[in-house]
C-alpha cells in the first residue's frame, strides 16, 4: 500500500507581512532623500577641498558613483514632491528617476508606475541638440594639385554654391579658366576617376 507524501500548504494571509515590507521601504527612500540632501547641501556649501575632506570622513571619494547619483538626486528633488510616499527603497532606481526626462518621470507617475515595489525604470538618454554652424570653411591644399585636378575641382563645384546657399571663394593666384576643348578628354576622365558609378578605360 503506498502512502501519499505531499504536503498541504496551508493558506496564510500575505499582506501583514507585505504590509510591513512597504512601510520599511518607504522609510529607506525617506532616508535615500535625506542622505542625498545632505550630501547636495554639503556640496553646495563647501568649496573643493572642503568637500573632498567631507566626502573621505563618510567613506567616498567626491568623484565616487554613490556620491554623483545623490548630487543628481538633490537637483532633481522637485520632481518627487508630490510622490515622496510612493518611491522605492532603492537609491539606484531613485536615481533612474531622478536623471530621466521629466516628461517620461511624468508619464511614469501618470500611470501609477512610481510605487514603493517598482523596478528600475528604461532611462532613454536626452540627445542633446548641437546648433549648427553658421559659418563651415573648407581649405584645398593647391600647392600639390595638378592643373587637371585645379580643373576638376572647378567644374565640380560650378553651382554648388547656388544650389547649397554658400560662398566659394578661390584664393587670388587662382584663375577660375574656361577648359581647353584639347584637355576635355582628361579632364572628364578625371572626374569619371572619382565617381565609382563611372568606369573609366585604361
């Protein structure tokens, strides 16, 4: 006669003890705001080496990762004003927070994603915009080009200033010359040499 061997499991009441995990996490990010405040202050008040000194009495370096992502969670602490009670426990994903797009940190606290279990959150990173160049100079060394390539290059860049709302300029020892119907040959060739789409015959 063979015996079962499984095991009930009794039925247990999880949120007590749930319950219990929040509230001690939420006071870990009440603690996380308030070590990135000090550390925030402390940076703002001290000059360099004063806050070097203070950063190697509480067991970092000033240039530690620790101590950057609290300096970027004091510069953001506006942002969770409203959210303080619903943060993680984490530092790591606070600063996830913190350094994101205001307007994702929104949408995330829109939809209820900023609570006391939540992961860390895709960071996508803000690309900063370059503003363009008013003026773009491009200099031909002459001194090594051949009267072909001199050629080439003018005919190359006939109406390209129209065309792209710029200014070419030759310098003055340069004459801009008609082409020699003797040298079309080569200098077509020539610029066949610099198009792969073009063959050009030996």
């Amino acid at each position: 006669m063979t015996t079962s061997n499984a095991q009930t499991t009794t039925t247990v009441d999880l949120t007590p003890f749930v319950n219990r995990f929040i509230t001690a996490y939420k006071k870990s990010a009440i603690n996380v705001i308030e070590l990135a405040t000090v550390i925030g202050e402390t940076y703002a008040t001290l000059n360099e080496d004063q806050f070097k000194d203070f950063c190697k009495k509480i067991g970092y370096t000033n240039r530690s990762a620790y101590v950057s992502k609290m300096k970027t969670i004091y510069g953001n602490l506006g942002r969770f004003k409203d959210v303080m009670k619903d943060l993680p426990g984490n530092y790591t994903t606070i600063y996830d927070l913190a350094r994101m797009p205001l307007e994702d940190f929104e949408k995330l606290v829109a939809d209820g994603s900023v609570k006391p279990t939540m992961k860390a959150p895709k960071v996508a990173k803000e690309v900063t915009q370059k503003t363009p160049a008013t003026t773009c100079v491009v200099k031909v060394s002459w001194n090594t080009m051949s009267t072909i390539g001199l050629m080439a290059l003018q005919r190359l860049l006939t109406g390209f200033d129209t065309q792209y709302g710029c200014k070419i300029e030759f310098p003055e020892f340069v004459q801009v010359m008609e082409i020699d119907p003797s040298i079309q040959d080569k200098l077509e060739k020539a610029l066949a040499a610099n198009d792969p789409a073009v063959e050009v015959a030996a």
